[in-house]
C-alpha cells in the first residue's frame, strides 16, 4: 500500500454532527462526487492551534482517504489517497 500526497481543498464535504462527533458522508474533490462507506479511524492534532481533525475513510469507489480541517475553518482538504 503506497500513501499519495494531494493536500488540496475540497469544493464542497457534507458532515454529520451527532453527539459532539464530525463524521464526514460524502465530499468532491474536483469533479468527482464520492461517498463515504465507512469511517476508518479519526484523530486529532493537539500539536497544533487551532486543532486539526483528520479522518481516514473508505470512499464508495474503494479507495481510502485521509480528510483534514481546522477546528472552527469551514475549509476541509483532502490530505491523501492510499493507493492499494
């Protein structure tokens, strides 16, 4: 498995908030539209001011990114694809 650096925004991500917890359920990066199948893991950055949030997710076209945002920034970024 090799991990692709990408570290772009992303136009547009659609998020759950359910009992104080983010979890992230579709988003697009350029023109793809993808799906979040499962929430693989999720961790925070306490290193850093404002904190990070990073979540790793299996997408509906089976691949599995690491998604990123600031507490309190709307922006999010898609931070990597591990390429199988």
């Amino acid at each position: 498995m090799a991990e692709t650096e990408i570290h772009e925004k992303l136009a547009r991500v659609l998020v759950r908030y359910e009992a104080g917890r983010i979890e992230p359920l579709e988003f697009r990066w350029g023109t793809r539209e993808l799906r979040v199948s499962s929430v693989n893991a999720r961790w925070i950055d306490r290193s850093t001011r404002p904190l990070k949030y990073f979540f790793s997710v299996t997408a509906s076209s089976g691949e599995v990114c690491i998604l990123g945002h600031r507490e309190g920034d709307p922006i999010w970024y898609l931070e990597s694809i591990l390429v199988l």
